[in-house]
C-alpha cells in the first residue's frame, strides 16, 4: 500500500471540504473494495475520507410508504432490520446474502452501489425497487443512477446519502454465487410496487451491469408465478463471458434465478 492521509469526517460539510483540499481524494465506506485495491497497489489516493461516523448516514426508518436507509448502514444492519423483514423482505434477505460475516458487518449500502461493480446484489434491488437515491447535491432514480459497468452519475465530491425505498406488495431476490467470491453470477430481484406494478431486475450477468428484464415484467404482471417467466430467455449478445461461466450459461442462470425469486415470494 502506498502512504496515504487518512481524515475521519464527522459531517457532510467537513467530508466536501476535506476532500475538496485533497490532491487525489477518495471517500471510504466499509472499504471492501477500495482498501483491498490499495493493498494491491492497484489505487494510490492522496488522501482517504472516512465517511462511516457521520450520523446523518446512519438507520433505517419508514417514511410514508417507503424505507429510507442512511448510506453508511452495513449490509449486516440491513439483513437484520426487524422493520425491513416485515415492509421489503426481499431487501433483507439480499442483504444477508452479501459476502460473509465479515464484509456483512463492514460493508455498507453507500459504498457498494457507488462502487457499481457489475456483480453487486443491491443495484437490483434498488432498481427493480425503483428507489431513489439521495445525496450531498440532489435526488436522483435508481435506473439514473447506474450508469454503466463501475460507473455511477456520482461527481467525484459527491456523496451518497441514503437510498429511499418504496414499500412493496411482493419482493424476493435469489442469485446464483460464485463459490469463491458469493458475488452474483446472476441475480435476479423481483418487486410487486404498491401500485401494482412488476419490476425486475438483473444484476451479475450483464455486461452493462444491471438491467431491468421488461419480458418477464409484462408476462408477472398478469401471472405472478414461477410458470410465467420459465420460458422467458433472456439473450445471451449483452451478457459477461468470463472463466465462471458463459454468456449462455448466464443467460440461463437468469431465467432459472427469476422462477426462484417468484417462488420465494409465496
């Protein structure tokens, strides 16, 4: 690891600021990712701001009808949420999924889905949810939010708040892990809205990162079962290709993890 300056903000203010006096600054969450790429020499920031400690990121709350979770709450808060098991099960099943027990209680929801790495489980969630994701400079949906493989609309003094979830009828998510790594091969998150609406939607397979399946949304819509979407493929041209497995494979897994995800909601 390169030296580095590390500075723990205690508010958004002093986050922007320090970062702003940075050469080459980066905002840490958990630091699954970021602190093992500086082990690695692979990143080399000038300074780190640590953005675990300001209370503003903190808790779950319902709020109307939706669940707002504060950026810097870990994914093991989430999978243990008594609030989220009752209002978004889907969410905190996800949740509990994430890695092992160690990453569960380091890792946080700010930080995985400003990395945006193409096999993370909670863009899906948020997409498929259709949340709303606030922070330090505006509100921005889900699907404006992922822009691409690693790549947010975030600017770089920009920090993620809290994601705000609506209140679904259905949720469920089931992915096929990677045995090495448990990040997604394919996972598929599906969501019945309180409007009645059905959103899905895909994460670890697509070479864009996620991507919402409107085949198996029109076909749930008038047939909530695992039936309805076990003859939807999903096309193999835009999936990852990789030692784990191929496009087709992918393609496959897909349409196998949405018939689970439909099954778990009962």
């Amino acid at each position: 690891m390169y030296e580095t300056s590390y500075h723990r903000a205690g508010s958004l203010a002093e986050a922007a600021q320090l970062i702003s006096n940075a050469d080459d600054g980066k905002f840490l969450g958990g630091g699954q990712t970021l602190l093992p790429t500086m082990k690695q020499r692979l990143a080399a920031p000038s300074d780190i701001v640590d953005l675990t400690k300001i209370p503003e990121l903190k808790g779950i709350r319902e709020d109307g009808g939706s669940i707002v979770i504060g950026a810097a709450t870990t994914h093991y808060e989430v999978a243990s949420s008594a609030l989220l098991k009752e209002k978004i099960p889907g969410l905190a099943a996800l949740a509990g999924g994430i890695g092992d027990p160690a990453v569960r209680h380091m890792g946080t929801l700010g930080g995985s889905i400003a990395n945006n790495d193409p096999a993370a489980d909670y863009p899906s969630a948020l997409v498929a949810l259709n949340a709303t994701v606030a922070t330090s400079k505006r509100s921005l949906s889900a699907e404006d939010f992922f822009v691409g493989m690693f790549e947010t609309a975030l600017d770089d003094d920009e920090v993620v708040v809290s994601v705000s979830f609506p209140i679904a009828q259905k949720s469920a998510y089931s992915k096929y892990p990677n045995p090495a790594s448990r990040y997604a091969m394919a996972g598929v998150f599906v969501a019945r809205l309180g409007d009645g609406s059905v959103r899905v939607a895909v994460t670890g397979a697509g070479q864009n990162g996620v991507f919402r399946a409107t085949a198996m949304e029109d076909a749930l819509s008038g047939n909530w079962s695992p039936d309805a979407v076990a003859g939807i493929e999903v096309g193999a041209d835009d999936m990852l290709h990789d030692i784990h497995g191929s496009a087709d494979y992918r393609s496959n897994l897909v349409t196998v993890m949405a018939k689970r995800a439909v099954a778990a909601t009962g």
